[in-house]
C-alpha cells in the first residue's frame, strides 16, 4: 500500500493529489450523487416543482415494459458479443500458439481492430450490410436467399451490432488468450502427449481448464464492454431501433435523458447502472484478488 | 573527518517493538567499526538511524561535535553503500557519482575534479558512461563506493555492500574497501552479518544480539575474552564448542557430563567450587591426549581435509550429557588421516578454557 | 510444438489466415469503396478491388466536407479529436503519475480516503453519469452553487473582497469541456502506484542521502524510471481519448469543435437518402488511421500498457 520510505511535508501530498481529487470531485462525485439524489424525485410536467417520491422512479421502471425489454437486450446483447468475440479469439489464439513461423505478422493483423473506436466499427459493418449496396447482405442474399434488412428486422439490427461490437473486442481477446496460454508450462502439455493425449484432447483437459483464469476474466470485461463501451456503434447505426430492438440500458439513458428529457426517471436508470458496475467491478477484483494468490 | 558518538540510542516502532535497547558507542575518528550480528540483531536499523533513515526514538547520536538526531539524511555529512548498491539506474556512472555533489550546488569544476579523482582511485576510470546495468557487480560495488567518496563525507556507512557478490569477488572487494578506508581515513561504519567479514576489516567489533551491544572490542579481544556465550559462539569458525561442566572442590579442576577433567586455567581467577558452568572451548585448543583416563572420549563421525587443517566432527557424551553424545569440532593443524568411528581421548588447552554463567550466559 | 505433425500446422496457419481474412475484410472494403466514386456504390455488388477516385475523395473530406451534412472539412475534425486525445492522454498522465507519487510516497492523514475517492471512479463510467456531468459542463460552479443554496446563499454570483466572482461558466462547446471530465483516472493512478511499489527503497534512501527533497526525487528518479510505463500508457490512453464518442456528442453543439468519430454518425444517418458511402468510407479511413498506426508501430508500448492497466 506505501514504501517502507517515505517523505514528510505538510502540505505536497494534498497539493498533489489536488488535482485529481478536483476532477473526481466535480466530475464524477458530484454528478453520481445527483443521479443518486434526483433518481427519488420526481418533476411536473412543467418542471416547475420536484417532489421526494421515494422509489417510485425505480417502481415504474421495472413495471415499465419498454425498460424490462432493455434489459433483456443489453443481456442477450451481451452474452453474444462475449461468447462470439471469446470463442473466435480463443480459437485464433490456439493457433497462433502452435505456430513459430509468421506468428508476429499474424499478431499484427489481429490487434489493429482494437484501435478503431466503437462507432467507426458499427459505421464499417452497417456499410457490409447494408441491404441495398453491403457485400454481406448481398452474399447473403445471392448465395443463401436470405432478404438481410436491419432497418425493418429486429433480429438482422441485433445481429448487426452484435457482430460489429465482437469484431472489435476480438483483438482484446486474442491477446490476453495468447498470453494465457504461453504462460501455460510447456511440460504440463508434454507430459500430456506422452500420456497418449491427442492434441484435441489436450486441449480440452488440460489447455482449456488451465486457461479458466483468463477466461474468467475476459468474460467479465467483455461483458463490461457489451454493456458500455457500445454506445456509438449503436448510436452511429440503429438508434436503438427498429422497435426498440437495439435499445440497450446505455442507449436508453441517454435517450431518455437527452431526448426524452425525464430526469427522475433517467436518473434511477443512471442508479441501475450504477449497480451493474459496481457488481461487475467487485466481481473482476475478486477475481484479481484470488489470481494474486496463485 | 569526525568522530562519532551514539549515546543511549534506542528504536521503538510504533507498533511497539523494540528494536535497539538503548546502544552506548564512541567511534574515533578515523576508525572503522563493524556491527555485526545474526539477522534481526537491530544493527541496519541502528545504521540505519545513525543515517536518518530511520528516526531516533532515545539517545543522541552526535557526528563531530553536532547531535544530528532530527537532521535530515542529506544533512548529515555521511555517505551510504547499499546493499544492493542503490544505483540510479537511468544515470550513467558519472552521473550517478556526481548527483550528490550536483543537487548541493557544487560548481561543475569541482564536481569534476572530485568525480575524475575517485574514478581513478577505484579503476573506474573509463566506464564513467556506462550505465549500471552494463557493469559487473564488482564494478557496481565501486561506482558505489565512488558515489560515497566523491562527497568527502564525515563518516561512511556500509551497509552489507559485499552480500550480493560471490565469494572470490567478496574477499577481492573486503581488502579494497579496507585499503581504500585506509588510505582516506574516514571514519566508517560497516554492518554485516558475515563474522569473517567483520573480523578480517574492523578495528572494533560490535557484536550485536536482540537490539543489545553484546561486546564492543578488537577483532582479537572478541576472539580470546568473549563476553557471553552468544559472542563466543558467534565469533570464530568452525564455532566454539560448549558443554556443561563443574567446578571441582579443589577449585583447580572441572568435572564433565561424561565424567571426564579438564583443567582450569591458572591465571590467578578463583571460582568457587561446586559451581555449575558452561565451558567455552574453541576447535583448536581440543587437542588428542595420551591420557586415555581423564579425557573426554571423542567419536569421530566426518573429517574434512581442508588442506592446512583438518576438521574432525564428531560424537561427545560431555556434550550433551551421559548417554547420547552432542556434536564437537576439533581443528587440527596439518593432514591427518582418521577413519570414522575411530575414537580418539582430547585434552583441551587449559590457558583457552572460557567459563560462562549458565544462567546468565555471561563470562565468569 | 509438441509433436510433430505437419497437417496440424498447415491447419493452423489456414484457420488462422481465415480468421485474418475475417478481422480484415471491413478495413478491405473500407478502403476500397473510399477509392470509387459515388455512383459506382450505389449498386449490388459494389467493386471489390480500388477504383480511381481516391484522391478526389479524400481531398474533399479533408478540405470540405460533406456538402449536405453541416460541410465541416474533415481536417478540423481530426485536429480537434488530436487535441482532444493528446490532452485526455497527457493529462491522464501527469495528474495520475503526482496523485500516485503522494499516495506511495507520503503518509499523511486522510491518505486512504483519497485513495478510495479514487478508486471510486473505476465505477462510474461516464455512461452512467450521463445527465448530471452534462449539468456540471454546462456550468462548472454547479456543486458550489448548490452547495451555496443549501447553505441559505442564492444566485450566481459570489463576492469576496469587494469582487463579484461570476460562478456561471460553461464548458460546453470548449476544450475543456470535451477532456476535463475523462481526465481523472483510477485506472492509470494504480498503474504508477503499481509500479512505484516495484521501485527499490534504496533509491529513495540514496537519493534522500545525495540531497534530494520529494520534488526533485520525483523528477530526477521516479520520472526516468517510469518512461516505458508512461509511453504504455500514453498508447492506451491516446486511442481511448480518440476514440470518444458518447462525450463530444453531449458536449458539443458547435460544429468546429466536432471530433471525427463523432461526426461520421452525422454523415451516415442522413435522413431519406442514401448516404454518400464512398465519402463516408474516406472519411472511416481518416478517422481509423491514426489510433491504428499507433497500435502497430508501438505495438510492444501497446501490448504492455493493454496488460498493465488489467492488472
């Protein structure tokens, strides 16, 4: 937690610390207790008075269908960008592990989608699908008859945004997998080949549950990304639609906030979020904590 | 160049702990002191209090004719060699050696001259832009040391410089720093926990053990008039053998576990007869003894062949009482062949006989 | 490997040279509508190999604009995204890098309290505050105001000393509202607390017996020793101050002060017609260039920092 050495001075460590402790303050604190503070009142029509309502805002909200199919959204959302995102990169990540020759420039060619900023993604995989002019839609439709529209199809939108958020998060993953497994001592899997294991099997008894850590891990986080980093690839596409079907929890807030402009209701919403984070935050440090011990 | 004067110093931690009880020690100046002791003695934290490093919680430690208790570190005219060196390990050796001098505002001139001198007395001279990382550890050691000299300090500290050298470097290196130390003069305090070490480069030993001075001394006092069993046992190697014994009623005599005698030394002491003592004997002074009766029967499980000496390991009922044997060391001067399970009667030199409280562990 | 069995091999540089062709493909056909004029995307299936309109393409995008969509040249955007990362970036850094020298290096009372006010702001993202840090952008007096207000004093105006302090300012439409509030990180203040922790005590102590105060220890030794960890960092956080998207889009009505991620949804979401996907494409090209370019030439820097701030 400190160094065994350490200075005296009265007044550098706040002076310091000053200027994060500002930002965090003002930026951060003080916003959080707000939404905290607003998410049990509510205002008329007019805006004109709030009242205390208690915890009306997040009474309504989890009777409110609209917010309930959010939910189911943002989750199903979330489960298939970490299962597509994690079980591509795993895949790649085990290959590029057996290999000598060219693994840097297959590296190379993996990472770089990490740097393209969610919206851009979303922007790139509307264009390839685009149902009159995307050469996916069009093999889609060429090759297997199938009429892709995102504007009218809920399903194709959800889809949509899910391949173009894995896309993304699959050099994140790619990465961490790689390091996983090459952290994997090389005689636990000799010691498996002369036990007669074939490299499948291997795999699957000893790489895979040597691998759990990591894969713990990574599921958290891209979980957190699902549910917060994917703001612009929805809203630089979908919008959240058609009906809804892309409406995540993110999206929502800021819809209602912004465009809708209820404040109570945006806030308990906000307060929501807040619990989600807080929940997936405790469970990555646990995770952290027990990894430390290993 | 300045002497220094530890009064009454002692360390309490704030969790309670009390590591130094209370240290009375005046250095000369000029002198080199070793403090040295088993790990956890207290002797890098009373260096380290003598630096400022750590804060004083009793006493006065006064450097010249200053008490420099609440000085800081940078304040107190003293230069320290790390453990581990403590190189900075993004500045080149020059750099390193100079950033003292640099940060109290020396004129660059100076700063060089002071630097190109010490690069020469310590062979340094053309790695001054290296940076640590590309230099031996014999080298590091020096850019150490160069780092002390530079400053022209009052007193330098070592603190346990050679632990991370290997054994031929480790004596290679004890006889420059003696050499060095020497040649400048400066008052210095070296802590160690290698009893060799401190033997071969002290002019005084400090043996410390649990936060207490156990004997302040030369190097050969601490030797022939231990103070306690723990100095005795600590100093010397192979270690000085103990066992239990009794003061005879004729007061000339002792009477060992195993009912064998030894004879007390005739130097004029009288201890009273019948008194249970702990005796001190060192490997050399056991001897074989023609005398098959009175002497202590010694089995011989391992001999080394050290080439000068032979060391005999070997089973002594006097040691541990009747019965089942205790461990003896015997070093004898030459090559000696002797099988083991051979058992052999040894005499001990009765003028290197050292008597000890059994209680107290204090010399008699 | 293992074992020997040369169909395993090939079978993994050929699903790995798919996957790549997978990752690939969107950068591909980016690329190559960002090289066609306009017409040639407007039906199925566009070219997949470059066409010959690249320069007029880009040159537009990057001197004009968009006609129908505000017509704001796309090199302003990037300049504005470029303040905005190297500001979010370097100021990450230098407040982290003093916050977490005090928390290591000092004892002093209330240290673990701002340790965890700290720490706090893991857990709220800006997605979660969204509303309330629109308010305080708007005005930045805000908490004080209000606190004001519960302490019985009205208005905006404060008066110390005989001046009328003005707390009504707005960072809205500014640089300062754009970076300021994704400045503080919990994230890059534990890396440095991190690796300060690795830092040997002897260094402090020699430093402190060569003269040094905590300033200069500071700037002479902790400094230099953090360079690799500060590039790492400065990787990570330049392409996630890039990158942003949800802020620029709250804070920014003004059009000169749009960022390039953000503008693009204005160029694609055009109402009634089909947006001009070869501009659109240039200026995805544009946007992606620079947070990629860094990602491969200091791919080493970014694998590290990527690692790091996990921990």
């Amino acid at each position: 937690m400190i160094k065994r050495v350490t200075f005296r001075h009265k007044w550098l460590p706040y002076a310091l610390l000053a200027p994060q402790l500002l930002i965090t303050l003002i930026f951060f604190i003080w916003p959080a207790s707000q939404a905290l503070y607003q998410s049990v009142l509510q205002q008329d029509a007019f805006g004109l008075r709030t009242a205390f309502v208690g915890l009306d805002n997040f009474a309504y909200l989890f009777s409110d269908p609209i917010y309930l199919e959010s939910f189911d959204v943002t989750i199903v959302f979330s489960v298939a960008v970490a299962l597509l995102s994690l079980s591509f990169a795993l895949m790649l990540a085990v290959m590029a592990d057996r290999i000598i020759k060219g693994a840097t420039t297959y590296k190379t060619l993996l990472i770089w989608p990490y740097a393209v900023a969610p919206a851009i993604a979303g922007v790139l995989w509307y264009f390839m699908f685009n149902p009159a002019v995307g050469i996916n839609a069009w093999i889609l439709r060429t090759v297997f008859g199938y009429d892709w529209n995102h504007t009218l199809n809920g399903t194709d939108a959800l889809l949509l945004i899910v391949i173009a958020a894995a896309w993304k998060q699959i050099s994140y993953n790619f990465l961490f997998f790689l390091a996983g497994l090459q952290a994997i001592p090389r005689s636990l899997i000799e010691a498996a080949a002369i036990d007669g294991a074939s490299p499948f099997k291997r795999f699957w008894t000893i790489i895979f549950p040597l691998l759990s850590p990591t894969t713990f891990f990574l599921v958290v986080v891209n979980i957190v990304y699902a549910f917060f980093d994917t703001f612009g690839t929805i809203h630089a596409t979908t919008r959240g639609g058609p009906a809804g079907a892309t409406n995540t929890l993110v999206y929502k807030v800021f819809n209602d906030g912004f465009i809708g402009l209820d404040l109570g209701g945006s806030a308990a919403q906000s307060v929501v979020l807040m619990v989600i984070v807080v929940t997936l935050t405790v469970v990555q440090f646990r995770y952290i904590e027990r990894r430390v011990e290993y | 160049m300045a002497n220094l004067q530890i009064s009454g110093v002692e360390k309490v931690y704030p969790n309670g702990f009390k590591a130094i009880h209370g240290i009375d020690l005046k250095v000369e100046d000029g002198e080199f002191i070793v403090l040295v002791g088993p790990s956890g003695c207290g002797k890098s934290t009373l260096l380290r209090m003598i630096a400022g490093l750590e804060t004083v919680t009793g006493g006065t430690i006064q450097i010249g004719d200053r008490v420099v208790n609440d000085l800081e570190p940078a304040d107190r005219d003293i230069a320290m060699v790390f453990q581990n060196y403590a190189l900075y390990p993004h500045m080149s050796v020059y750099q390193n050696m100079s950033y003292g001098l640099r940060n109290r505002g020396f004129p660059k001139a100076a700063i060089e001259e002071r630097v190109q001198k010490a690069a020469s007395i310590l062979q340094l001279d053309g790695l001054l832009d290296r940076r640590p990382r590309q230099l031996s550890g014999g080298q590091r050691q020096r850019v150490a040391m160069g780092r002390a000299i530079v400053r022209e300090p009052a007193a330098f500290l070592f603190d346990e410089p050679l632990s991370n050298l290997d054994a031929k470097l480790r004596v290679q290196m004890r006889v420059e720093i003696k050499q060095l130390q020497r040649r400048l003069g400066t008052t210095s305090v070296y802590v160690t926990h290698d009893q060799i070490e401190a033997m071969t480069m002290a002019d005084r030993l400090v043996v410390m053990n649990a936060g207490v001075a156990e004997q302040i001394g030369t190097p050969i006092d601490l030797y022939e008039k231990p103070s306690s069993v723990f100095v005795g046992g600590f100093i010397g190697s192979p270690a000085m053998n103990f066992m239990p014994g009794q003061v005879e009623a004729d007061g000339r005599h002792l009477t060992l576990a195993d009912g064998s005698r030894l004879v007390l030394p005739a130097d004029g002491r009288t201890v009273e007869p019948g008194r249970s003592v702990t005796i001190g004997v060192r490997p050399e002074h056991l001897m074989p003894s023609s005398d098959t009766d009175s002497a202590l029967k010694f089995e011989i499980v391992l001999v080394e062949h050290l080439g000068a000496d032979t060391l005999l390991y070997g089973l002594a009922s006097a040691v541990q009482g009747a019965g089942e044997g205790g461990l003896l060391t015997v070093r004898m001067s030459g090559h000696h062949v002797m099988p083991a399970g051979t058992v052999i009667p040894l005499v001990a030199d009765p003028s290197h006989l050292h008597l000890f409280d059994v209680a107290t562990g204090r010399r008699i | 490997m293992v074992e020997n069995r040369p169909w395993l091999t090939v079978f993994s540089h050929l699903v790995l040279i798919l996957g790549i062709g997978v990752v690939v493909l969107p950068l591909w056909v980016t690329l190559v509508s960002s090289t066609h004029a306009g017409e040639d995307l407007l039906r199925s299936p566009i070219p997949m190999w470059f066409g010959n309109q690249m320069f007029e393409n880009y040159s537009q995008m990057l001197s004009s604009g968009m006609k129908h969509v505000s017509g704001q040249p796309l090199t302003g955007m990037m300049l504005n995204s470029l303040i905005m990362a190297l500001s979010i970036a370097i100021g990450k850094i230098a407040i982290s890098l003093i916050a977490a020298f005090a928390i290591c290096y000092f004892r002093f009372p209330f240290r673990m309290t701002c340790f965890w006010l700290i720490f706090i702001t893991l857990m709220l993202p800006v997605e979660v505050r969204i509303l309330p840090t629109y308010e305080v952008i708007a005005n930045v007096f805000t908490p004080l105001t209000k606190l004001l207000a519960l302490l019985g004093y009205e208005g905006t105006d404060v008066v110390i000393a005989g001046f009328s302090i003005d707390l009504d300012v707005s960072m809205l439409d500014s640089y300062a509202g754009l970076t300021l509030p994704l400045i503080a990180s919990a994230t890059a203040t534990f890396l440095f607390r991190q690796f300060f922790l690795t830092v040997p005590d002897e260094l402090t102590e020699a430093a402190r017996i060569d003269g040094a105060g905590p300033m200069k220890f500071f700037r002479d030794i902790l400094l230099p020793l953090s360079r690799t960890n500060i590039a790492a960092l400065f990787v990570i956080l330049f392409i996630f101050g890039w990158n942003q998207y949800l802020w620029p889009l709250l804070v920014t009505t003004d059009p000169s002060y749009a960022t390039v991620v953000m503008g693009i949804q204005r160029m694609v979401n055009v109402a009634d017609i089909e947006p001009q996907w070869n501009l659109v494409m240039a200026a995805s090209m544009l946007a992606m260039l620079p947070p990629v370019a860094i990602v491969i030439g200091m791919q080493r820097l970014f694998v590290k920092g990527l690692v790091e701030t996990e921990k």
